[in-house]
C-alpha cells in the first residue's frame, strides 16, 4: 500500500512540474529586441550614465555660482534688542534747561539694507568662472566616454546572447546526429556488424555534445541575463534578438584615418585637456590674491534708535552710506604662491597622462583594427571548413552505408563538422565583438 501511494506521488509530481513549467513558459513576458533598441535603452537606463548626468549638472551650478562673483550683493537685515535701564546722561548748563545727552532707551529697532559690487579682483573672477567651466566640459566628455563604454558593452551582451544560442543550436543539431549515428550502430551490434567498442565511442561523442549543449544553455541564460540588466529589463524578460548583426561587416577605412579620427574624437582626451585648462585657471586664481582688490559698497539704515545721530532719541531716523573699498595683501607668507604651484604641478601631472593617452590611443586603435582583420580571415576559414566537414561526412556516410568506412571513422567526420560549425559560430561572435571593440577605440 505504501509502495503504492508513493508511485501515485511520484507519478502526481512529475505530471505537475511539467505542467508548472508551461504555465510559467506561458506567463514570461517576451520583449523583441534588435541591436538599435537594446543599445538605445541602456542609454535611457543606465544608472552610470544617470550618475555622470547628476555630475554634469552639479559643474553646470559651480559655473552659476562661479558667475555670480561678478553681480553684486544685496542684503536686508532686520533687528531687535532689549537693554536693561541705564541712568540717563543729563548735561545742566547755568541759564539753559537741562539736556538729555545719553537716554534710557532699552528697546532697540534696527533694519539695514546694503550692497556691495566687486570693481577688481585681480582676475579672480574671471578666472574661477574659466576653471568652472573648463570643469564642466571635463564632466561632459567623462558622460561621452561613459556611453561609449555603454555602447561598446550592451553591443557585447547582444552578441554574447546570439553567440550562446547558436553554439547551443549548433550542438542540438549534433546531438541529433550522434542520436541517429548511436541507433544505426546499435542496430549493427545486435547483427554483429559492430563491436561494442563503436557504440561506446558514439554515445561518449553524444555526451560530449550534451554537455555542451548545456553549458551553452547556460551561458546563454547568463548572457540574457546580463543584457537584461544593461537594458534595464526585469530578470523574467524572455528576449528575441535580431541576428542581423552577425551579418555585419566592418567599411575599409584606412588605419591611419581611424587613428586621427580617435585623436580627435575621444572623449577621454577631451576630458584631460578641460581639466589641463582647469587646473591652471585655478592656478590663476590663487595667484590673483596678491594683486590689489577694490570694491564698492553702500548702505541704508533706519532706526530707532539711530546711533549715527546724536544725541539719540527713541525715534525711527534713517541714514546712508556709501564707500569704495581697496586693498592689497603684500605679504601672505607664500600661501598664494604654493597654491599657484600646486595647481600648476597637478597640470603638469595631467599633460603627462594625456601623451600617455594619445600613445595608448594608438595602440588601441592599431589593436582592435588587427583584431577585426584576424577574425575576418577566421570567417573566410571557417566557412571552407564547414564546406569541406560537410563533404566529407556525406562521403563517410554513404561508405558507411555501404560496408566499406568503419563506425569510428565516420564518428571522426562528424566530430569534424561540428568542430568547424562551433568554429565558425565563434568566429562571427569574434568579428561583432572586435567591431565594437574598435568602433570604442575610434571614439564613436
């Protein structure tokens, strides 16, 4: 009985599990996908690109608020206190009244309004205004960089996922093959046409297949997963890529031309030329503060009581001020001047990065071109060999077939053409990837 009702269990358990994987199978959200809309919806996406947005705009304040060093100030105060009680000053004078000359006025109003415009500042000024916008451009070309990086992965992802699901398709297709190969022998053992050995070596091939095929599954499931994240899809999304891109090739364009190119366009070097042009704008602030400094400054006053006018009295008076204020720090112990070095020191250290920079450009460019020509040339190989795989595993069929080519032999031919078909898979992921990676290097 117990027997039994574990045999229902097991039989009830694998009726549902199925049926559960094609509810969720039926459930899973499929989003299609070409290389344009993935590519277009990491930019909209991206957190990273988010954050270099936040930044730009923050320099963009810096630039606002570096500028209104040149507008004047305003600024409206407005006070009370209250005092203790004080004797009164009274001041008597043979044949005159007494006169009041310091009254107990314990409450005091007082409202103040003033102004003041910076006329000189030695430069100081204009040029935290240029360090601040230099800044920005740095963080603008830190976003481009940003994105081309962003482009250059999700171009990655894309092609990982279609490499993945075609080695996948490629092995399925062997394993079919070994399936029908492994029935063929089979049937020729139990005639005695074939040892043991033969069937072995069949179904050792077909394992190998399977397994590959599973791993290609999952880095296919990996890959997806990856992409899904770039595209900011949810982890559920089931995705159907465009293979148009595997079909992609590269226009000839002169390696010389493509080297230019990326010393023109690369945002990284755009990006260490506005904080070169920073750095020595902040190195001319510091060394303004040497020069003399002159301002215009005015005010307006109205209280009770006003202590301008004498003698005070508890009654609401006004009065005003206006002045132009110089000044010149002859000595501040060399503050400014180390300050002006240590930019220029920073500076220099960011000239030195930048030919640096250049000579990588170079080489990067120069690299990811030969890598693009390598898989190129892979192609054209692995085409002719699928050709010549395919030719001969018919060939070693029809001798099979026929008596006169051994098991083992045509085991070979098909372990060849499922070597070149994986080949050739490999190599057009190869050729999408050193696109992407040089069209990276070239900056676009």
């Amino acid at each position: 009985m117990k027997r039994l009702v574990l045999i229902t269990l097991l039989i009830g358990a694998g009726t549902t599990l199925p049926a559960a994987e094609s509810a969720a199978a039926a459930n899973a959200v499929v989003q299609r996908l070409t290389l344009d809309d993935a590519i277009a919806r990491a930019r909209a996406n991206s957190p990273r690109l988010e954050s270099f947005r936040a930044l730009t705009r923050a320099a963009s304040e810096n630039v606002r608020g570096a500028q209104a060093g040149k507008r004047p100030d305003l600024d409206i105060q407005a006070a009370y206190s209250r005092n203790s009680n004080v004797p009164e000053l009274i001041l008597s004078s043979p044949g005159a009244p007494p006169r009041v000359i310091f009254p107990n006025l314990p409450s005091q109003w007082r409202t103040h309004v003033g102004a003041s415009l910076p006329l000189y500042t030695g430069g100081r000024v204009q040029n935290q205004v240029g360090a601040a916008r230099e800044a920005e451009g740095a963080s603008i070309a830190d976003r481009a960089a940003a994105e081309n990086d962003l482009v250059a992965e999700t171009h990655i992802a894309y092609v990982n996922v279609l490499f993945a699901r075609e080695t996948a398709r490629v092995l399925r297709e062997a394993i079919a093959s070994y399936e029908a190969h492994l029935k063929d022998s089979r049937a020729r053992q139990d005639v005695g046409l074939a040892a043991s050995h033969e069937v072995l070596a069949v179904t050792v091939e077909r394992e190998r297949a399977e397994l590959g095929r599973v791993l290609a599954d999952n880095a296919s499931a990996m890959a997806a997963a990856n992409l899904l994240r770039l595209v900011g899809l949810p982890p559920d999304t089931e995705v159907e890529l465009d293979p148009a891109p595997l079909g992609l090739v590269a226009s000839p364009v002169a390696l010389e031309d493509q080297v230019k190119r990326a010393s023109a366009g690369r945002p990284e070097l755009d990006a260490l030329r506005a904080r070169i042009r920073s750095l020595e704008a902040t190195s001319r602030v510091a060394q303004s503060s040497s020069r003399p400094q002159a301002g215009l400054q005015a005010g307006f006053d109205y209280s009770n009581p006003n202590p301008r006018i004498l003698p005070l009295a508890g009654e609401w008076k006004d009065s005003w001020s206006v002045g132009l204020n110089v000044s010149w720090k002859i000595l501040d112990g060399g503050r400014s001047s180390a300050s002006a070095a240590q930019s220029q020191a920073q500076a220099d250290a960011l000239r030195a990065q930048l030919r640096d920079l250049e000579s990588r450009i170079r080489l990067d460019v120069t690299t990811r071109r030969l890598e693009l020509e390598s898989a190129l040339a892979g192609k054209a190989v692995a085409l002719r060999g699928i050709e010549a795989a395919k030719d001969a595993v018919r060939v070693a069929k029809d001798r099979y077939r026929e008596g006169v080519l051994s098991s083992s032999e045509l085991l070979d031919a098909e372990t060849r053409l499922l070597r070149a078909e994986l080949e050739a898979t490999q190599t057009e992921a190869q050729i999408q990837i050193a696109l992407a990676n040089l069209t990276r290097a070239v900056g676009r």
